[in-house]
C-alpha cells in the first residue's frame, strides 16, 4: 500500500503559465479511508474495465489508472469521462505508471477537456520509453 502526498509542476508550452499541483495519490490495495480520499488511484488489474469499475467505485478520483506490465488504462475526468489506453514500447520501461496518472491529473486538473488555453497536440516518443496513447 502507497499512500502519498504528490505535488508535480508542469510547464506546458510557452503560452501557458506553471502549473502546480498537489494531490493524494493512492495505489491499491489501501485500507480505509485512502481509497475514497484519492484525486488518483493506481491499481494492478487486466483491462481498461476494471479502470471504469474502480472509478465507479471512487467517484473522487480525478484519475484511475489500472496497469498490467508494459500497458495502462487510465480513466480520466472522473464521472462521464474517458479511458485511454498507453503501451510502453522501446527499451526498459520508463518511469512508473503512477507518475504517468499524476501527471495526468496536472494536466486535467489546470487544463480540463474543451480548455482551448493550451496547445495539447504534444507527442512523447514511445521508442524512449515513454508512454504511446491509442
């Protein structure tokens, strides 16, 4: 169980200011009161169903992510959202998928779906071991 106090500053592109965030990160299994408490969930599990049963479950969490090895389901925007599904590719994995869903909340967080104050189309290489989003 990881239960963590995460701040992450993002500098997005040059039109946009710093974003600073701070958020309760949560990888389960957690015993109570985690779970319902986190702005990010993190847990073990096979498919991007399990992303959209835990965010059901935590209707709190800004974002779920659900990974089994070199993939990841992350379910953003809490209720009425939307999965994505990342595969890391290339060479030895980057870093952990928990850092990739704060990350993600950063990012919803100050820049929610619809927001057109930032340039979103950014691209990460997949052959660096970074995440590639389908």
């Amino acid at each position: 169980m990881t239960v963590c106090r995460t701040r992450v500053t993002l500098v997005p592109a040059e039109s946009c200011a710093p974003a600073v965030d701070e958020h309760l990160r949560v990888e389960l299994p957690a015993s109570r009161p985690w779970p319902p408490l986190a702005d990010v969930l993190v847990a073990e599990g096979a498919d991007a169903s399990y992303a959209e049963e835990l965010a059901a479950a935590h209707p709190a969490a800004l974002v779920v992510a659900v990974y089994h090895g070199a993939e990841c389901w992350m379910r953003c925007a809490g209720p009425g959202g939307f999965v994505v599904h990342l595969t890391m590719r290339g060479r030895p994995p980057g870093p952990p998928w928990r850092m990739w869903a704060s990350l993600a909340h950063t990012w919803l967080a100050f820049w929610p779906p619809g927001d057109s104050r930032c340039d979103r189309t950014r691209s990460a290489s997949a052959e660096s071991g970074e995440p590639a989003a389908t």
